[in-house]
C-alpha cells in the first residue's frame, strides 16, 4: 500500500513531465509579451536603423539581465507560495520600511505602469494604422478596449496562456520579414561582441540604455513571481529560459528589420521601406506586429500592477482582490484609461 502509488507516481512522471513544460512555457510567455511592447520596436529598430547589427550584444545581454532577475522573483515565489508584492508586506509589517515598500516600490511600479500603458496604446493604435485605414482615435479605442475585454474574460493564467498568441504572431511576423532582408551572417556574428569604445559614442550608448531599458522591465519582476507559484522550480527555469530566449529573438529581428532604414524611426518611415524593400505584405505583416505587440503589451501592464496592489494592500483570499473582484479590477481598468486618456491626447 506503500509502495504501490510511489511507483504508479514515478511511471506516470515521465509521461506528464513534458506537459508541464509546455505549459510553464506558454505560461512563461507573458514576461516575453510584456517587455515586447512598441518601446522595444522602437528601440529596436531605431539601433537598426543607426549602428545596424553591432548592437546586438546588448540584446543578448538584456536578455540574459532578464533572465536572471525573473529566476529570483520566481524561485522566491516557488519557495515560499507568495508573490513578490506579498512578501515584501510580510518581510516589512510596519515603520519607515513599511512605508517604502508600500508607498515607493508600490507608487513606482502603478505609476510606471500607467505610463507603459501609455506608451503600449499609442503604439499599438501607430502600427495597427500601417495595416488599416482608420482615424488614430478609433484604434486607440479599439486597443484599449481590446486589452480591458481580455483581461475581463479570464483569469491571469489564462491571459498568460493567451498572450502566447501574441508572441507568436509578433515572432513570425518579424522573423519573416528579417529573413527576407537577408542579412550577412558574418555580420550577425560580429554584433554579437561589443566594440572598444562604443560608450564614448553618445548615440551608441543611448541605444545601449534603450535597449537593455525595454527589456529588462521592472513590473515584470511582480507579474513573473505572481505568475511562478504553482510550476516547480525546474520547470519554472525552463519555461522562463525559453520565453525570455524567444523574446530576445524576436527583438534581434525587429532590429535585422531597423537596419532597412535610412534615417530617423518612424513607424511610417519602417512600413515604407519594408514595402518597398520586400513588398506591400511586409508592410502589413509589420502593422500586425506593431498591434500585436501593443495589445499584449497593453493587457499585461494593467495586469501588473493590479497583481501588485493586490499583494502590496489586499488579499489574495478576499473576494474584492480575485481576478473578477472589483479593487483588482478597478486597478487594471484605471491604468487602461490613463493610458487610453494620453493616446486620446496625442500626448507623447
């Protein structure tokens, strides 16, 4: 009776093991779409567009950063059942830390993602007009709406799974078109090392700090580690390791693409050129990109912050703090319409 259900259990762990894998993957996925927002278009392709593919380095650097910051949020959610934002109410119950914790870590993580939100509408409304013909005003409605419909049907786990999508659609949109470009090999390769000096070039360093800006995102530290509860530690590494590894490939190709450019970025000026370089379909396929990053992007900042109100001022168990309760709520639904407000705006 003993021995019977430990070796039904170890028969039956091969069989299921590869399942968790895909699912941490898929789950994993939203950290992908979180940082691969319009800023990292932007970013991207702009360092494409003035040093073409030296600067990949800190592509790969950002990505390895954003590894190993999202492992210790994760594996302290692993161990300990609670996400960052609780833990750090429990580690600092009261006195000036109390304070901090609360009203600077919680202040800057709302706050900055109200302005992500921003900056995630306005350039999923700029790309989705590459591929439709509508006023800037009705898609950044459309945006917004889109992100506070998905994050009203389901739960975080389930938007994560379904940000997989997203990524997904941006990758091979990209990817396609960065192939298309096809770029030397050997130059790939050398932008794989960072060049002497390159800090002394204020423009090349300033892509540099981009770059390794819109990847290695702060309120991700609070979405991964509420996100990383239930996987184990193993499979939280690997879904983490292949989600953040597809992110810094997508965004290697959205610089491959930048490099296309003769000037200054634009989100025009690049469906211009991929139109005229590779064909109209790039164009679009880039419109389809650009929206699908700012709708991801725009569902999982709101998703963000509202996880951290959550375990910075409530309870996970309070049914006002649930997925469909109405402060968790009210918290996402406030970041979308700021961010809705500003792109409304036309406020940079």
């Amino acid at each position: 009776a003993v021995v019977a259900p430990d070796c039904g259990a170890r028969q039956l762990a091969p069989q299921g093991r590869p399942m968790k894998r895909i699912g941490s993957i898929f789950l994993w996925s939203a950290i992908a779409a979180a940082f691969i927002g319009p800023g990292t278009v932007t970013a991207a392709a702009s360092a494409g567009a003035s040093a073409g593919t030296a600067l990949l380095w800190a592509i790969l650097f950002s990505g390895v950063a954003t590894f190993t910051l999202q492992e210790f949020a994760g594996r302290l959610a692993v161990t300990t059942g609670e996400d960052l934002a609780s833990v750090l109410r429990t580690r600092y119950p009261i006195g000036f830390a109390r304070i901090a914790s609360v009203l600077l870590v919680g202040g800057a993580i709302l706050l900055g993602c109200a302005a992500y939100e921003a900056g995630n509408i306005l350039g999923g409304a700029a790309g989705a007009m590459l591929a439709l013909d509508l006023p800037r005003e009705a898609v950044t409605v459309i945006v917004a709406l889109a992100a506070g419909t998905l994050l009203m049907a389901g739960s975080p786990q389930f938007i994560a799974r379904l940000m997989a999508g997203f990524v997904a659609l941006m990758g091979v949109g990209f990817l396609l078109v960065a192939v298309s470009l096809a770029p030397s090999i050997g130059e790939l390769l050398t932008g794989l090392v960072p060049k002497p000096g390159f800090a002394d070039d204020p423009t090349s360093l300033l892509a540099v700090l981009a770059l390794v800006g819109t990847t290695v995102v702060p309120y991700n530290l609070f979405l991964g580690a509420a996100l990383a509860r239930d996987p184990g530690l193993d499979d939280m590494r690997f879904g983490l390791a292949v989600s953040v590894g597809i992110g810094v490939l997508i965004t290697a190709a959205i610089l491959v693409v930048g490099t296309a450019l003769d000037g200054a970025f634009s989100f025009q000026a690049l469906g211009t050129v991929l139109a005229a370089e590779v064909g109209v379909w790039a164009r679009t396929g880039a419109g389809i990109g650009l929206l699908a990053a700012g709708i991801s992007s725009a569902v999982t900042a709101p998703l963000a912050a509202a996880l951290t109100a959550r375990g910075l001022f409530g309870d996970a168990e309070a049914p006002a703090w649930h997925a469909r309760g109405w402060r968790f709520r009210s918290v996402w639904a406030a970041v979308i319409l700021i961010g809705a407000g500003f792109g409304l705006a036309d406020v940079r």
